[in-house]
C-alpha cells in the first residue's frame, strides 16, 4: 500500500565529533522517504530549488522514490541548514538555516496520489501540513511531526493538525515544549487531549515510547557503539515506522509496536555515517537481521 | 539465601519540586536492605552515629533487617547528605556533606555471615569495600557500586574492587566519568576490559543496561507519572535486582534479566514518595502486580 510523505528536501552542512560534510542531501523527506522506501512504495510531496543537482535527482529517482511531487522552484535555492553536534549527540545545534524555497511554497498532491491510505507530515509549517491534508480523499492513518520553532510560532495552526490527524511523532524536548510537562508519560497524556490519539515520543539514544489513548509501550534504541552522525535519525524512525505500517497494512496496536522496532532500526543504521550514506546500502535482508538481533536483545 | 549488604546509612536533606524534607532515613545501604527485604533475607554492615534516633533503629528492625553489622558509633555523628534536584529530576546537586562516621570506620562482618553467598557492596570507600570482601570465605555472586568521589579520589582502591568482584552497577553519569567513553556501549565494553564481567549501567527514568561479556540487554524505566524523590533509586533498584537474584538462588543470563526488572519495579515504587515513604508500605503483591504490568508495557 503506497505512502505519502510531505516535508522537506534540503541541504545539509554538519559537524559532529567523527567530522564535517558540507552541501549534504538532507531535509526531512528525504530521510523519510528513503528509509520508507526500504519497505514500500514511497511518494515525495516537496520543493527544491534551482541549484538542486541532477545528480540527487537521481539518487531519489533511483532509489524507487516517487517523485512526481518535487517541485523544482526556478526563482529560489533550495532550503540549506547548518548545524552542529558536540558531545552529546541527541541535541543538535543549529547554526544557521535559510528558508529558501520553503517560504514561498505550497504544497501540490498529484491526483494521482490523493487517495493514499498512509500519509505522514514531516516537519512543515502547519499551514502547509493542512494544505496537503486538504486533498487527500480519506487516508486510512495520517501521522504528522513538527518542531520548536511552529510550537512557538503558530501554535493554533499545529493543534488544528492535531486534531485533524491520528497522531504526532515528536522528540522529547518538542513534547516538553509543546505540552508543558517535563514528565513524559504525562506529555503523552497532554498530547492525546491535544487531539493526538496516537503519541510517539522518540528519545534518541534513549529509544521511544508509545501511547495509544493510555495505553503505552517503550524501547530503548538499538546499541550502536559507533554513532557518527545522527542527522535525520528521528525522520528515519519515522520513516522505518510508516513504511512498516504501509506495508503491512495494519494500524492496530500490535502492529503499531512492532512498527516501533522497525523504526528503532532503521534510526540506528541513520546514525552510523553521515548522511544518507549508509542508509543508501541498506537492503531489506540487513534490516530484518538487524531486527532479529534486537528483538533478542530485548527478550526476557 | 541470605543477601549481605555494605554501605551507608543517612539522614538526608532533600529538596524537589514536590518539597522538602530534612533528617529522613536515606543512605545506601539503608534503600538498597530495605528494597532487597521484600524478597529476600537481608543483612546490613554500616555505621551510624551517637545521634541515630531509636526510632529509625526500630524501623529497620521491623522489616527485618539483619542489624548485628550496624555499628552505632559514640565519638562521631551520623553521616548526613544534603541535596536538591531541580526540573531534571535526573540530577541531584548536593548542598553539602558531611561524612562524619564514614571517615572513622572500618567495616566488621559478623562470623555468621561471613558465609553469605550474595554480596553488595553499595556506595563506599573502595577501601571499606575490600576490608568487607577480605572478611567473605566464598561469596557466589558479588556485586558493587560507587560514585564520581571514588572514581576521582581512589581509582586504584576501585579498580582493585572491580577485579575481585563479578560485577558493577553504577549510573550513566558515573559509567562515562570511569571509563572515558561517552556512549554506553563503549563504556561497558571498558568496563569489562577493567575487570568487571557483569556490567549494569542506570539512566534514572531511561531505563538500565545490561552487558555481560558483550551480551546486551536494556529496558526502558517502569513509566512513573509522578515523581516525588528520586533519591535512594539507584540503590533500591540494585536492592530489587540482587534481592530477586538471592531468593531465587540464580546467576544465570536469564535470571539476570529478569533481575533487572526487578530493579525497576522497584525503584518505580522508591520515586512516588519522599525517603521510604512508598517503599515502607510495598508488599510482594504489589511488587508482583507491578512485575507483571511491566512485562505487559515491554510485549511485543
């Protein structure tokens, strides 16, 4: 079953501990839809710009993404971001963001896609998220992301797309932010009076909770001795999470818990280069050992 | 089979966002018997001061604590913490300490249980832990604990005790401050090179780690919507977790791994209230409602 994804495709500078890589294919789409892909037909719904390359055109379009959703803007670059790690890799550092395309842009779903059953909207502003949600015909799961800087400036936009969608996957600082509970078990609660009836709360190295009304379930993430770079660790997550959904076709809660894992996996091979550079390798063979190796670490 | 423990016994001051209380019972050893008692026989070696007050003697004394190692000192006062935890709950700040009793004491493990199969050596002096542990005829299973103070005053002492014992169970903060390794997994893999097969690192409400030899296992932490006082939690989880050891008589992989809920479970239960509070009215039936609770919250 096909998946939708709206979000961002960008440039990436980064610094972390292991190195620097500059001008990057980054963004939350991107890592989205490539982890995704891994499991199930992906479609990408975003803009680039005029200085976007043939050459990651051609990595997406390689990779199976469907691409008739990428706008390419001719009167603007595409967005750029530039951040740092130090040595607490969970928090990222921003050092400077431009927009670029992403403020001038609304986004377009192509017919031909407007019946998707599973949709997910990465980190967009709400108005865009709603935009996009407004033609699709009935999605069967719509689960949606978003970030400090849309708690803080449109608020009333992102609690409409909270109750217009199934839930929210979020990391634990935005779910602080956004509830006002520093307890994460109570932010879960806030988060489904906010509308979300399904609560995702990614930890990094910490792993994830699940709340579906009350009722919940928590990993830790998978060992990785060696984390490199954990740019798009948490789009990756959602992406091993929807792409498991879509593919199964199941939104029950057994199938949300296990989707859980293929998430966790997925992040954990995110994180071990810099990039999509070691995601680009992963086939669906390694990604299943992978997940054999963690359900036994954490079987009783 | 009967469980030996070393370490401390406290007054405590202790300051959260929930409140304040000043002179509760608190120490080591005192969290770690009391936790341990629900499942198993637990003797106490530690010192207290001219200005322990009967009442808490009584206490003690009344969950069946093996007392004839508590040595109540006549030239020296209690030892007292005080301490205070901000938003993070994660993280005590200490106002101040005054060791009094713990600089003049030197560990006396009466003849009877000299034989004792299970030992932990809470949080002390490395020195006080060997002069415990030279006075064991052939303990099965020992374990121990210590703090950023050791790891900065007597590494020698504690890497001495590391060698001589089986395991040890010691917080993120202190893992990383040890072995110089900023990601877990390193650090237990150190760990294990510095001399310590069992390897069990707590991450307060993250959850615990365990490494045996490179065999990995982790949970996330029971989930707690309230809490009061994470004072006493790394130490009523280690109670938990050696009490379910010694009463079923087991060092084997899977036992450890269930110990380690055992941990949880009850150090779930030390957070909801100040000092022991919470802990003094658990019973194995709730202890065992809890466990099973858990393994539901953790099932795939």
């Amino acid at each position: 079953m096909a998946l939708l994804v709206l979000g961002s495709v960008a440039f990436d500078d980064v610094r972390t501990p292991a190195g620097f890589r500059e001008r990057v294919l980054g963004g939350s789409a991107t890592y989205f839809a490539w982890a995704a892909a891994t499991l199930v037909q992906t479609d990408l719904i975003a803009a680039v710009g005029r200085d976007f390359p043939d050459e990651f055109m051609a990595l997406l379009r390689g990779r199976g993404i469907g691409l008739d959703g990428l706008v390419k803007m001719t009167d603007a670059d595409t967005f750029h971001w530039s951040g740092r790690y130090g040595d607490d890799l969970n928090v990222a550092q921003t050092n400077w963001v431009k927009l670029n395309v992403l403020g001038k842009w609304k986004p377009q779903v192509p017919p031909a896609w407007r019946s998707h059953s599973f949709v997910f909207l990465a980190n967009d502003a709400p108005q865009n998220q709603l935009a996009a949600l407004d033609q699709m015909t009935k999605p069967r799961l719509v689960l949606c992301d978003t970030r400090d800087l849309w708690i803080d400036q449109d608020r009333a936009g992102l609690e409409q797309v909270m109750r217009r969608t199934d839930g929210i996957v979020l990391n634990d600082g935005e779910a602080r932010q956004l509830t006002g509970e520093r307890n994460l078990i109570r932010a879960a609660h806030k988060l489904h009076q906010q509308g979300s009836r399904i609560a995702i709360i990614k930890k990094g190295e910490h792993g994830a909770f699940l709340s579906v009304e009350g009722q919940g379930f928590a990993l830790p993430a998978y060992p990785v001795a060696e984390v490199v770079d954990p740019t798009g660790a948490g789009d990756s997550f959602a992406g091993g999470l929807m792409g498991f959904l879509a593919h199964h076709e199941a939104t029950d809660w057994k199938a949300l818990k296990l989707a859980m894992l293929a998430g966790t996996i997925t992040a954990s091979y995110c994180v071990e280069d810099f990039s999509l550079d070691r995601l680009r390798t992963l086939d669906v063979a390694a990604f299943e050992r992978r997940m054999g190796e963690f359900r036994q670490f954490l079987s009783l």
